[in-house]
C-alpha cells in the first residue's frame, strides 16, 4: 500500500518543474527498470506489485522496493498501460563531449516532440553515438515520454544540453558538420568521416538560421518523385534514422 | 454552432466499428484536410469555424462548410491540440496490387500502433511506393491517428488489408521478398531490384513464423557495437525507414 500523500509526491515528477527541483525522474515498465538497475544511474526506490517482485525476485537485489497494489501504480504512472514496476532514480548532468573531439556527435536543434527525442536517442545509441548535444529548447531528456520512447537507451547515451553555436563554432575548426535540408546534396553521395557531427532539425521549422550558417555539408535525403502529388517531408525521427544509418551505419 | 446530437454522432467516428459500419472516416488540421481535398477521396461535410473559413477562403470552394465554435470542434476532435478544421470524407477500398506486378511493394505484418503505421506509410510515400499490402490484423489504416501521422500521404498511397500467406506464396515465384530479423545479410550488402518486396513485422515480435517462411532474402540493419550495452531494437517506423531508403531511395 503506497500512501495517497506518497503517490501525489512521486506523481510531480511528471511536470518538468519539480523534476528539476528534486533532480529525480521515473522510469517506467521492466525492460526499463532493468536497464536502470544495470546502468551507473543512482536509484532511489523501486515500485511494484508483490505479484510481479515474486515473479521476478532477481531484478531487485539490494533494492530499496515498496509495494504497491496496480491501482496505486496506475495512479502513479503516466503510461496508457499501467506498468507493473517503476523506479525513482536521480539525474545526472553528464559533462559535455569536447566540440575537437574524434567521436562521431549527433547535435539537436530544437527537437520539440518527446517521443521523436526518446526515438532518436534509441537509433544513436544503435549506431553507437554515444554522446548527443541538444540545443537549450530542446524537450527535455528526463520527460517520461522521452525515456520511454527510448526503450533504455537512455542509460547509454548520454545528452548534454548547452547553447549550439559556440559549440559548432569550435567544432566546425576541426571537423565536418553535416546539417539536412531540402536542398542538400544527395544523402547517398556523401563518404561519412569518423569524427562527423550531424545536426537534426526541429519537426516543422528544421535547422534555425544561426546554425545552419555553421553547418559545412548540406545534405538531403532524396525524394522519389515521379511528378504526383505525394508527401512534403519525412518524420523527425525516421529522416534522423536513415542520416544515421548513412553516416555512421555499416 | 453545431448541434450536441451532430457532434456526438461524428465523435463515434473515432471508433473503428462506427468507422466500420458508415465507411466514413475523419481528417483533422489544415494541412491533411488541404491534402485530402485535392484527392480523389469523396468529402462530404468540412466542419471549421468561421474565423478560419474567413482566413482560407480559398480551400473550401464547392464544399458543404459547417460552421462551429472553437468548443464545438475540441468536442469533435481527437487530437490533443485540436484542429479549426476538420472533415468527414468515405472510405475508399482500393483494388490490391498484383502480387506478380513489377512495383516495388511494402508489405505489413501485424503493424499495431497507428502512429508508426501512419509514419510508415509517410515514408513509403516519399520513396514512392504507391501500395501497401496489411495483415488483416494490421492497425486500422482509418483510425485517425494513423491518418495524422501520414502527414497527408494518406492521399497518396493505397493501402489494402488481406491475407499475406497467399499474397506472398503467389508473389515468390516471380520476384524477391525481403524481409528483416536479427540475424539477416547486413542491410548495406543488398542490391536492390526495381521490384523487390519489403516486408516489415509486428513493434515487439518482428514478422509472424508463417510469413518469414516466406521470405527470400533475410536482412538486416548492422549494429554498430563495441561490446558496451545498448539498445535491443530499433523503431519500427525508424527500421522501416532506414530499409526502404537502402532498397527503394537513390
């Protein structure tokens, strides 16, 4: 039995606010637990039904766990379908990569939704980008739809949140910048370098001015078009995946 | 101002037996009902208010325009932000295509979120595959959240439901079916044909036993692993993507 005062607290880490006060986030369903309890992130408590820890007593060793029935977890959670556990586990602030670095970098601007950050986050950890760079008014990595849509990337990726241009402007000494646009160069022409930086677009506006003044290579995912009518753009998330897959896929 | 009887009437139109039993389905936002009205889909009724009826005059020439308030739409619509226009139009079942035909084709097994069936068929409709063929148990391709996520490209691609064991058994013998799984040819390796079949499987349990039985050419999208943990899987929308660029993009 989880208290109404106790589920009222945790339910505030659903708004942004109080997660950045507490420094806390939830995460939510098993295979994203156990993905927690295997990464470095701290966890401060577990919440499950005794049905589900007798099912699976492993996933909790020298675990902090309270009980709770499904109604409690469900009033807890902000998922369509209640899970059976969730954990409390604290932030981290991970430092940002180095603008010179060699490291393949994968750079947000202004990614609003936070299913399509949680999505690209996934995909980067799948090709092995192991750090993403987010511009300020990016959703937030800690939102719970973000870390859902993740499906445990999130604990091995790490994001950094810091203004874009003077990082790119650092960067862009050293190394290439590839940006999308709809009048780039053809996705399939370009020859990925190692230490590639690729920059994403917010869904509807794509790359701001300021930084696309910094991107070197100007890239576009071609359409295939026979003169009918047919789609204006790709998904955020999908134009990301197949860029991705591109530069940094094998 | 739009009756209570009326609104609740097209609100069950957010139910697929409703949807089903009228063969009417709805279109929210500027963009998609912009789309929906240059097609060759039959509008019966576009539902905005009077303020944007004012604003694009142009869009609504020759149609039946209801007038409501911003209220009497929130009740109608679906969606979290709602639209100021929205419409009703009659579903079409298209002819499938020929299972020997020589266009490329994406074939869906048991697709079950209607957002990434949506994003799906927005892909597809930018490498210009024209026809879909679904499970019978494919998500709904009229439930309004999938024809959100087309962006429009709903429009644009026809998108038949039947059974994918024959359909596939009869395609096999003329052309390649290729079908992706965990421990396929890597994804880069494949020479695509202007007739290939791509075949993409169930969000959790990949492509049903019967139907990869089926498949001639099993691929698979690389990961790019240095022995750290990472992610199991990939999108489906976001996999989807990155095969049909390979195969059908240039």
């Amino acid at each position: 039995m989880i208290s109404k005062q106790r589920i009222s607290d945790i339910r505030k880490l659903h708004q942004k606010k109080f997660r950045d006060a507490e420094r806390r986030f939830i995460v939510e369903g098993r295979k994203s637990v156990e993905m927690l309890l295997s990464s470095a992130f701290v966890v401060e408590e577990i919440l499950t039904t005794e049905a589900f820890h007798a099912q699976y007593p492993g996933l909790f060793q020298g675990q902090a766990v309270t009980f709770g029935s499904p109604t409690d977890l469900e009033r807890i959670s902000g998922m369509s379908t209640p899970p059976e556990v969730l954990a409390i586990a604290l932030q981290k602030r991970p430092a940002p990569p180095s603008p010179s670095g060699k490291q393949p970098l994968l750079v947000l601007d202004r990614i609003s939704d936070p299913g399509n950050l949680g999505t690209i986050i996934r995909t980067a950890d799948w090709f092995n980008i192991q750090h993403i760079v987010c511009s300020p008014d990016c959703v937030e990595f800690y939102n719970p739809k973000t870390i859902q849509a993740t499906m445990g990337s999130f604990c091995f990726v790490e994001v950094s949140y810091l203004p874009l241009v003077p990082f790119l402007q650092e960067a862009s000494q050293t190394r290439r910048v590839l940006g999308t646009f709809m009048d780039g160069q053809p996705l399939a022409s370009i020859v990925p370098q190692p230490d590639d930086i690729l920059v994403i677009g917010n869904e509807s506006n794509g790359i701001t001015p300021e930084v696309a003044a910094l991107v070197t290579e100007r890239i576009t995912i071609t359409k295939v078009h026979p003169g009918r009518p047919s789609a204006e753009s790709l998904n955020a998330a999908v134009a990301a995946g197949i860029t991705m897959s591109q530069l940094f896929g094998r």
